[in-house]
C-alpha cells in the first residue's frame, strides 16, 4: 500500500461567480505533501477547473483508491 493524494481545485465554475484561491491552494497543499509529508510527484494528482468533471474526479477516486481492491474483509 502507499501513499497518495488526490487534490482539486475549481475556480471557475458555471454561472457561479469566480472563485480566487482555489487552485493556488492546490499549489500549496500539493508542496506541503512534498517537503513536509515526504509525498512524491506521482504520489499526487490535482485537477483544475474545467477538468474537474464527474468523469475526471471519478478518475481521481479511482486512481486513489486502486490500491484498496481487497477483498471485502478488510
């Protein structure tokens, strides 16, 4: 099992107002899992805005939770 973190940040949004500091803080929390939780690069994986879909946080999910396929006893 290892580590992983799956971060989003939406700014933009439809017919809602924008949103300011969304995505910096993805920047930031993606630095504090590095330099102070050890994460790696590939340990993480953020998304942004109009990549923030149903679909491409079900990705995330999925992606993050890949390692736990056990088999229901766990």
């Amino acid at each position: 099992m290892s580590k992983r973190a799956f971060i989003v940040g939406i700014n933009d949004f439809l017919g809602v107002t924008p949103l300011r500091g969304c995505v910096n803080d993805t920047h930031q929390m993606r630095e504090n899992l590095t330099s102070l939780f050890g994460f790696d690069d590939d340990q993480i994986r953020v998304i942004h805005d109009k990549d923030a879909t149903a679909a491409g946080i079900r990705a995330g999910l999925e992606w993050l939770l890949s390692d736990y396929a056990g088999d229901g006893n766990d």
